[in-house]
C-alpha cells in the first residue's frame, strides 16, 4: 500500500508541475483576455472534478442505501469533502477570472448556479454529518445526497430559462472556437492532474475513514468484552 | 387498516391537536403577521416597482413563515417519545409522511392566506394576469415547501441543533422550486415572463421529490 | 397406553399445558453505543404463555433488551426471532409496549389517544378501547386531557394503549413507577389474567416484589448480560445487591 502510495504521489506531483507549467508558462497568452485567462486551466478542470466527485458520492451514497456497505460509505464522506474544496476553488477562481475580464464577479448563469447549489447542498450534508446524533448518520446522509444531486438538473433547467432573461456574458467563447492547440493541451494536462490529485486525496481520506471505522469496531469489541467503568448515560 | 383510512386518522388526529393547542398557531400567526410587516418597511418600492419585486419577498416571507410551522408540527411526535408507539405498530410509515405533509400544507395555506392579503395591502398590489394562476402557482409551490420539509423535518429530529439544521437542510434543495415560484408568481403579477414554464416546472419538481419523499421516508423513519 | 386415552394427546391436555412455543428468542444479541456496550452477547429464549419479571441495577441494559425485542434499537450483532421471525416489523402487530416516557398526546383525552393508536392497528371499534381502558381501572368516559392527568394515571393510560390491540406479547417498561400500591397490585392482577389466557409478558421493574407471586420467570441482568433466572423472587436482589448465579 505505502508503495502505491508513493508512486501516485509521486506521479500526482509530477503531473501538477507539468500542468502548472503548461499552463502558467507554455501555453500562448490568450488574444482579448491577457494573462487572466490562465485561470481558466485551474477553473474547468476543478469544476469537471468537483462534479465528478460528487456523482461518485451520489453513486455511493446509493450503494449504502441499497447494501448497508461500510466502503460505501467511506467513499461518499471522502468524496464530499474533497468535493467541497474543489467547488470552492471554482467558486472563488470564476469570480476572480470574471472580474477583470468582463467587469463583473458574478452572474446567475446556469453553470454558476448550479455550482454554488451544489457547493451549497454539500456543505450542508457535512454539516449534517457532523451533527447527526443518530447511531445511522451515514444512512441520514445517504439520504440527503440523494435529494441533493437530484436537485442539480432542476437548477438547470430553471435557469435556462433565466438565463434568457438576463444578459450573459460568453464563458468559453476563446478556446472554445478555433483555439491553439497548445491551449486545449495546456487544459488536457490540467484536468488529467487534477484528477490524479483529487483521486490522491480522495484515497487517503477513504483509508482515513475506513481506519476510523475500524477502530470504533475494535472499541465495541472491546466494550463487549469486559464491562464499561464508566456509568452510562 | 389501508394507508388511506391511517393516513386520515392521522391527519385528523394532527388538525385536532392543531386546534387543541390554540397557543401555537396564534404565535404562528403573529409571527407572520410581523414577517410581513419588517419586510414592508424593508423593501418600500412605489407601486409600480413593487409588482417585480414582491414575488420574491412574498415567497421568502412564506417560507420563513413555514420554516417555522414545520418544526413545531414534529415537535410534538417528540413530546413524550410518541413516535415510538407509531414505529412500533404495524402502521405503515409513508401513511405517517402524508398526513404530517398535507396537515403541514393545511397550517402553510393558513399563514398564506393571512399573509397574502396584508401584502397587498403594504405593497398596494393588483395582479395583471389572472388572479387564478397565483392559486395554482401557490398550491404547487406550497406543496413544494411543505413535502421536502416535512420530510427533512423528520430528518433533523436526530441531530442537535434541530431547529437550525431544517433551514440549513431544506433550503439549498429548494433553490429550484424557489427560483420557480417567484418568477412565476412575478410573471402573473406584471404580466410579462415565462408562466407557463414555471409552473411545468414546480409540477415536475413536486412529481420527482414526493416520490422520492415516499420511497424513503420509511429508511428515515426506523433509523434509530 | 392407547392413543385414545392418553391425556397428551386430548385436547383439554394440551391447552394446560404450557405452550412449547417460543415467543422470543436471542442468539448473540449485542447493543453498542460508541464506546458503551448496553447488551453484550446475550443469548436467550423465552417461552410463550409466562410472565417474566426482569430485574437488574440502572445501566444493567434492562431498557435497551425491550427496546431492542419490540424493534426500536437494532443490534449491532447477533439476531432476535418474535413469534417465530426475525423480521421484527411483521411481527409489531401482535407485540404491545410501554416505555419510560408515557408515549401519549397530551392535548388529547384518554379515549381519544386510544382510539388513534387502536386504529394504527387497524381496529376501528371503540369497544377494545374502553375494554382496555376499564382495564387499567380508569374511565372511559374520562373527556379530561391526558396532560391534567395525574403521573400514576398516565401510567396506567399508556399500558392500556399497549393492551388495546390484544397482542401476543407484551413488553413493559417500568409500568408500576409512579403508581400506589393498590393501583399496581390492581395491574399485576390484570397482567396476571392476560397472562393466563396464554399472552406472554415482559415486564421490567424495580419492584419485583409486586409480582412475587405471579411472575412465572425471574431474569436477572448485570452490565448488559442476563444473569441468574429463577423461579422464585432473588433475595438478594430485594436489596439491590448482585444477581445471584443459581441458574433455573
């Protein structure tokens, strides 16, 4: 296991310094925007990961309703949590990018609102968690990670429409059209490294958890074998 | 006894105690009276800008109003652990999820009812489309409110702090149908806008949750 | 001897004799609360038809064995088997259960609260209601709301709403606190009668010496195991020392 882990890690690095330098470095200076734009190798790939880490706990959070599993469980707190940072990195990069290039921090467009919905739903399913008395939190929040990501289409579809109504800046009309290859390379690295780190800390948070878990059932054993000192409650 | 026939024992039994316990709902009421009230010397538009904004402050109102409502109605299966003779019987749990949800879109009604009146009084508003849509529009976005409250209400029963982690629980989720049913209820209001779009989708909305509402609400339900 | 004549096999034998059947039974049961095991590996059978007095210190796990018998606490181990399954839901229609808290509607009356939890049992009839509220020695009639009753009426409230659904079995929790001498003499003597139209009861109690005379099965508990279980009331135990290690 330590082997493994070293090795990504080590990859993980290398791949983060390759993309950093593509993408801080080696990739053209967009026309219109300037060097701003190289926020944007940070952005997307943080939001595909964010996303994706979150229909990985949606897809767990399901597993443990339907079998009870343990891992199951581990994934989707790692998932989420890890999910979290990486939303907020989008949060806080869009409005950066957004600012100097088209005067303003924010815009209820659909991808944006779905963003801070989701980084809104998944703070509040940690803060559930942590505050669960119950003995079945995971169930408790199974649940909630159920209704959450279900949630995440009806947000779009209501701002399609709204969209329409309020005038909307073009997001991705640089690369999107006709871009320099070293451009769409420089985001290919980045998106390949962040997901190679996110899949990092997502593994150690798992095994931080399973070993958590793990350790509660050695200490019931150990209540099971000689009786509690304590008064109970 | 048929989900239908312990579903309206219930939803009788809560209206009744509704009743009985008379101190709540006129709290309840007050308190809704005094939402509207800050919120109009908040929010002093001239007539004419009012009709943009009051779909949201309306619904914002109605929400905090019913916020409220849905933690007391629970609170009371609290009291004395009742709950637990519900668990134990035979009864099954979604008949409990109903009755909780349709008595705790009775008592909303009842706030809106109240509300809506003051509003357009301090706000000094006439609807330009037709007035019958805002029913519509209201049913269906009450509904929204009150079935995924309900059932989150239930939730936060196991969690400390369960007064604030409802708000903190359902609000996020209820951004959509939120986002819906201020444009559609501006949209009736000034007569311009997308209604019909609107209310599609609280409909779709309101299919998708109480399904899911119904389909988990027994895991809720039993966990300890 | 013929098997016409022989008294096992004719019916009046068999019904007085005591049922084999086994009502509840516990293989392995453990209850942990983080680091706190309430029950720890509890392996049990009880039989049908007898009244069981369970005794035992605060914190013994006496609690947490009926919550887990009726289905409220699931154990982290091991299985419980009522009437015959392991499925705890198909089985709440024939159990009935009284807790610490008295599990009613303040703001409704007696009757009222009886017949809302008769009807989660699908019984429409007011007449099971007033039968199980004549029971426990209150009136039916009573329109008072159960929040201006006295504690020991409210006691006896909550066990007719656990008798009113006639069910198999019974698990009590603490039904004599609260309650004077006469009024719980008046209820042992009606457990004692459902008793004996073949119910099983359990019944958890610090004073055991209320059913010295009807309890067909004492069950000792001690830091979440069950310890001694006898016939006659422990002597010890009447001074809340440690149960005994006699064994039936």
């Amino acid at each position: 296991m330590r082997r493994t882990f070293v090795i990504l890690a080590l990859l993980t690095l290398g791949l983060l310094s390759y993309a950093l330098y593509e993408g801080l470095v080696a990739a053209p200076t967009e026309q219109t925007m300037g060097e701003v734009q190289r926020i944007f190798y940070y952005h997307v790939p943080s939001a595909v990961t964010a996303f994706t880490l979150f229909l990985i706990n949606f897809a767990a959070s399901i597993i443990y309703l339907a079998r009870r599993s343990p891992r199951a469980d581990a994934l989707a707190v790692s998932t989420a949590e890890v999910g979290v940072v990486f939303c907020t990195v989008v949060l806080v990069t869009g409005p950066l990018w957004a600012r100097p290039v088209w005067g303003i921090w924010w815009t209820w467009d659909a991808r944006l609102t779905s963003t801070l919905l989701l980084w809104l739903i998944y703070i509040s399913y940690l803060i559930l968690r942590r505050y669960s008395t119950s003995g079945q939190t995971p169930v408790i929040a199974a649940v909630l990670a159920v209704f959450g990501f279900l949630d995440v289409p009806f947000v779009y579809m209501a701002n399609r429409l709204f969209r329409t109504q309020h005038p909307q800046p073009v997001y991705f009309g640089g690369p999107g059209s006709g871009a320099d290859p070293r451009m769409t390379f420089a985001l290919l690295m980045n998106m390949a490294a962040f997901f190679a780190f996110a899949a990092l800390v997502v593994w150690l948070r798992f095994r931080l958890e399973r070993a958590r878990q793990d350790f509660e059932e050695t200490q019931a054993l150990e209540a099971l074998l000689q009786p509690d000192a304590r008064s109970p409650r | 006894m048929s989900l239908g026939e312990i579903t309206s024992v219930s939803l009788a039994k809560d209206l009744r105690l509704e009743w009985r316990a008379k101190d709540a709902i006129n709290s309840m009421l007050f308190f809704a009276l005094l939402v509207v009230v800050i919120f109009s010397f908040s929010f002093d538009p001239t007539a004419e800008e009012s009709r943009h904004i009051a779909g949201g402050i309306v619904w914002v109102a109605f929400l905090f109003a019913a916020v409220v409502a849905l933690n007391q109605t629970w609170a009371r299966e609290l009291r004395n652990q009742v709950l637990d003779a519900y668990r134990v019987s035979p009864a099954p749990a979604n008949a409990l999820f109903i009755s909780k949800a349709v008595g705790n879109f009775i008592f909303v009604a009842v706030l809106e009812a109240l509300m809506a009146p003051l509003f357009m009084v301090f706000y000094n508003l006439r609807s330009i489309g037709p007035a019958y849509e805002l029913v519509v529009v209201a049913i269906l976005a009450t509904w929204a409110l009150v079935a995924n409250g309900t059932f989150f209400a239930a939730m936060s029963i196991r969690t400390r702090s369960r007064e604030v982690m409802l708000p903190l629980i359902l609000f996020p989720i209820s951004i959509p149908a939120l986002l819906a049913m201020v444009s559609a209820t501006t949209a009736i209001l000034t007569g311009e806008g997308a209604y019909r779009f609107w209310v599609v989708l609280l409909v779709v909305y309101d299919v998708v949750f109480t399904t899911v509402c119904l389909l988990l609400f027994e895991t809720v339900l039993h966990a300890e | 001897m013929s098997v016409s004549s022989s008294p096992a096999n004719s019916p009046a034998a068999s019904l007085s004799q005591s049922s084999p059947a086994v009502a509840v039974a516990l293989s392995r049961v453990s209850k942990i609360f983080g680091r706190f095991a309430a029950l720890r590996d509890v392996s049990a059978e009880f039989s049908a038809g007898k009244l069981y007095a369970i005794l035992g210190d605060n914190g013994a796990g006496k609690t947490t064995l009926l919550r887990a018998m009726v289905g409220l606490a699931r154990p982290t181990r091991g299985t419980i088997t009522v009437l015959g399954t392991d499925d705890l839901r198909a089985a709440t229609a024939e159990i009935g259960y009284m807790a610490h808290p008295t599990l009613l509607y303040e703001e409704m009356s007696g009757m009222e609260n009886l017949r809302y939890f008769a009807a989660l049992y699908g019984i429409r009839d007011h007449r099971p209601c007033e039968h199980a509220i004549r029971a426990v020695g209150l009136d039916p009639a009573l329109t008072r709301r159960v929040g201006q009753y006295s504690q020991g009426m409210r006691q006896r409230l909550s066990l007719a709403r656990a008798l009113v659904h006639d069910p198999k079995i019974l698990f009590l929790d603490e039904p004599f606190s609260n309650v004077d001498v006469v009024s719980a003499r008046e209820m042992v003597h009606v457990l004692a009668q459902i008793r004996d139209r073949g119910k099983t009861i359990f019944i958890v109690t610090h004073q055991a010496a209320l059913l010295e005379a009807e309890a067909d099965e004492f069950v000792c508990m001690a830091a979440g195991q069950i310890g001694a279980r006898t016939r006659e009331l422990p002597q010890s135990l009447e001074r809340g020392g440690p149960p005994a290690s006699a064994t039936l």
